[in-house]
C-alpha cells in the first residue's frame, strides 16, 4: 500500500469512486472541495478522536464522524481514502496498521492544503543545505484561535528573554513567529532578534514565504508555547521543544499522541513527567524535568504594576485568576459551558454578592485583582462599578507586553480554581483558595489528572459566596489555615523551587 500526493490527474483517475476523508478538518475539506469540486462525492469521514465525532455540516450535506473502527463495514474497492490532515504521515502509518485496510487498498491519498504545498516544496529546496545557529519561537495556539499578546508570552517568552540576558544572540540568531510583526518594532535594534508573521506560510509574497519557510527548514530548535503544528515536517536533526503553558489540574482536549510531533517537552516534577507521558504518549526521555520558563519571573516580578496599571493602593492584593469556561464573540467552538449567574464569575454570581464583595475588600483595605482567561468572555463582569475589584485588561497587558507571573509576585493570596496558574504560585508559599462550586460539572465537562481533585487542591476550599468572603477575612488577618497542606503538596508537585527553570532548560539541551 502506497501512500500518494491528492493532484488533478489521480482525481480524474479515481473519478467515479466515493471519497472517505480520514481525519475531521472542516478548513480541509473546504479548501478540498473548492480545489477539486468534490463535495458530491465524500461519503464519510473517519477520526478516531471521540471530541471530533458527531455530525458534520458542509456544502449543505451531513455526514455523521465516526471512528476508525467504521472502516471495517464500508466497501473499500470502490471508495477511495483519502487523508485530509497536517499530519498525513502519521494518518498513513495509522491506516497501514490495519489490516482491513491494507488487504483492500493499494493506494491511500492526501490531500496538500496550500500551507502544506509550500512548505513541502521549501522542504526540499532546502534539504540539502546544513541547519544554521537559529532558534524559532512560538506561542499561543492555532492562528485561527489568534488573540492579541498570546502570540509572545508564556514560556516561550521567558525563555527567549533568559537568552537575551546571557548572550545567546550573540551565536544564534533568534527568530518569533507572531501575527503582526510590525507590533514588535523596539526589537529591531536588538542583535539577531527578528520578527516574522506566522501567516506568511501562506503570503501571496514570494519574499516573505521565502523567510519564513528558511527559518522554518534551517533552524536547529524550536521552541513553542502550545501551537505545534507549524513544524509537523521538521527534519531528524532539528529539535523542538514543547514548552506548554502550564502543569496544572484539568486534563487535556482533542488528546493526540505526540511522541513524534515534538522531541521534547518541559515539565515541574516526576508526578507531571508521568502525566504527560500518558496524557500525550511521549516517551521517558522526551519529558525534561526543569520547571517552566515563566516560573522564574515570579522572583523578579514587574517594578511599579500598581502605577502602569492604575491599581489603588491597599495594605494588601489577593489575585484572581478564574480559568476558563465560556469563550467570547469568535472563539465559541473552544467553549467548556457557560456559567450560571448574571457575572459570568464563579461563586460570585450575582450583581448584589459583587458589590458586597466590594464593600467587603475596602472595610478591609484589600484590593482584589481579577484577571480573566483571554479566551474569556468579560462583557458581563464590567457591568458592575468596583473601587476594590480592578479587572486587568488582556489587551492592555498585551500592550504593556506584561504577562500575569510577573505580576502575581505582587499577590499576598491567589483564589483560582483549576487553573496551573496555582500551581505555579504554590513556589511563592502565599495562601490559595480554590472556588469549587462547579468543581462536578467541570469534571463532567473537561476532567482532571488526578482522580480525586480535591486531595490535590493546595489551598483553601471555596464553595460558596460565604466561604469566599471567609477566604478573604482570613487574608486580612494573615491567616494561613492551609500551609501544612500546601507545603506537602509543593514537594510533590514541584522538584524545584528556585528561579533557575530557564538555565535549566538551556542546559539540559545543551544550548
């Protein structure tokens, strides 16, 4: 069984013969079918991720996903499969394993969107050629899912800013892949730094595709914050390295294996190197055991926030970080649920327990500062007038080019809930409390690494309006009702507590 290239003159080959779609892409199949015109003739499409099954909608047709196991009952000789994903050679070694499949089919076809065309040909215009002293970078996640400073921050950030520090420009040149590279203009002058947008994989000018793709194909590492697929073809001897964004308590989404997506990946402890290896079958030795990059700014945390901010002064900041649950306009195909309540909060969810909680923290002298995801939707929030609850703005923190764990060495209290933002503040030993009043439906919903959440939970538990107000008395008193629980739990989910990660992490690759 081969495997070949999706071209006008197989189509014309197979004519006459249905079409099964292997893996779900609706950006595929548009492009597809406005390529080839083959709409009428896609009879079903397979994905063996269960959040990629259900009904599909196209071109006014319904199909019904199902999973690989369907191909047992559909009549291979007279339909064709065809891959229609990034990762077309890893779908074809998934196919060649089945032995339904291989006893019928002789040819197995995919189809090259415009970005994989491009990048295949620069490929192999550039294979021949030695890999140059470069570093690409990159953060955030799918360019459709694009929202403003996600695309430099998190620990692609922190490591690139570590390199800069020690003069690693000095022998590499180092290279971002963000949406608008003239956002990023104060970094011209900076020695081997260079800005290029992550559309020009597709750009219209030759010029741009062109210093994207040598970057792509002639770099020795890659480093990147989520967002992989960019480097699906990457040579042997180039090395990427997963950062993620947190070791947190919620599970993963859309659960691929990804031993051979990425060399390597960063982690806090041995408790997440065996989470990841199970959550994203990775072997032992592709799981580095260092801290995360952002980690280390939580022990230099950014001069006058207050002041840039426009923060009130108080006697003391409690940080709230809610993870996310409902998107804003744009982005509802990333929705968990939406919460219950006029506020969109957890726990406060009505507009009279916010202006209690508001006069609460001033009797107290506490300011609460509430930063939401910035996938989050915080229409609803901004209804109600809060001299003590100061939201942080996404896109103003984007334009500052401020990221939250340099501000939350400032926080004498966190209240979270899920999110690895907790665990990461667990190295600054300060109180945490968790809100929890939806703590079922989000293991119904999204799930967590450890079976019994609650055990793990290194902080104060929130189930209600009372108990968060409590939580907050508790603060202004200095009282840490939790920190025998918290410094037991930091020793296990942590190896380090230092701000050494990014040093660490260069060592370990042997930068």
């Amino acid at each position: 069984m081969k495997l070949e290239r999706l071209s006008q003159e197989n189509v014309e080959r197979i004519a006459g013969r249905g079409i099964i779609c292997y893996e779900r892409s609706e950006a595929y199949l548009r492009e597809l079918c406005a390529a080839y015109g083959l709409q009428d003739r896609i009879v079903a499409v397979i994905d063996d991720n269960e959040r990629s099954r259900g009904e599909l909608s196209f071109f006014d047709r319904r199909l019904f996903v199902t999973a690989s196991s369907g191909l047992a009952g559909m009549d291979l000789k007279n339909n064709v499969i065809l891959i229609t994903s990034d990762y077309f050679r890893e779908a074809y070694e998934a196919l060649c394993q089945n032995e339904g499949v291989t006893e019928q089919v002789d040819t197995i076809y995919y189809y090259a969107n415009r970005e994989t065309e491009y990048e295949l040909a620069y490929r192999e215009h550039y294979q021949a050629r030695a890999l140059e002293n470069m570093i690409v970078f990159r953060s955030g996640p799918h360019a459709s899912a694009y929202v403003k400073g996600m695309d430099f921050g998190d620990n692609a950030r922190a490591l690139f800013e570590y390199m800069l520090a020690e003069g690693y420009n000095k022998r590499y040149r180092l290279v971002w892949l963000v949406k608008h590279p003239e956002e990023f203009d104060q970094w011209r002058k900076v020695e081997n730094v260079e800005f290029m947008s992550f559309d020009w994989s597709v750009s219209e000018n030759a010029e741009e595709r062109r210093r994207y793709y040598r970057a792509l194909c002639l770099s020795k590492y890659l480093f990147f914050t989520d967002a992989y697929g960019f480097a699906r073809n990457c040579r042997p001897d180039q090395i990427r390295v997963q950062l993620w964004h947190g070791c947190g308590f919620k599970t993963r989404v859309n659960f691929v294996r990804c031993e051979k997506r990425y060399e390597y990946t960063t982690v806090i402890s041995e408790i997440y190197a065996r989470i990841h290896q199970d959550i994203y079958g990775l072997r032992p030795d592709q799981v580095l055991v260092t801290g995360y990059a952002k980690q280390d700014w939580l022990f230099c945390p950014y001069r006058d926030w207050r002041k840039i901010l426009g923060v009130a002064e108080a006697k003391k900041y409690i940080f709230w970080l809610p993870t996310f649950r409902s998107a804003r306009a744009g982005l509802d195909n990333l929705n968990e649920y939406d919460l219950k309540g006029q506020t969109g909060l957890p726990i406060v969810g009505t507009y009279e327990e916010l202006s209690q909680l508001n006069t609460l923290l001033r009797d107290l002298d506490i300011m609460l500062v509430l930063k939401l995801h910035p996938f989050q939707d915080r229409e609803r929030i901004g209804r109600v007038q809060s001299d003590r609850i100061a939201v942080l703005d996404n896109g103003r923190l984007a334009d500052l080019g401020i990221q939250i764990n340099q501000l939350l060495g400032h926080a004498d209290a966190l209240i979270s809930d899920y999110s690895s933002a907790a665990v990461d503040y667990m190295l600054l030993d300060r109180p945490i409390g968790f809100t929890l009043d939806d703590v079922e439906e989000y293991a119904r919903s999204r799930g967590f690494v450890f079976p019994h959440i609650q055990e793990w939970l290194p902080g104060k538990e929130l189930f209600s309006f009372p108990d968060f107000c409590t939580f907050v008395r508790e603060i202004a008193e200095g009282t840490d009702s939790t920190g025998e629980k918290r410094q037991r739990l930091k020793g296990e989910m942590h190896r380090y507590g230092d701000g050494n990660s990014c040093k660490r992490i260069a060592e370990a690759l042997k930068l």
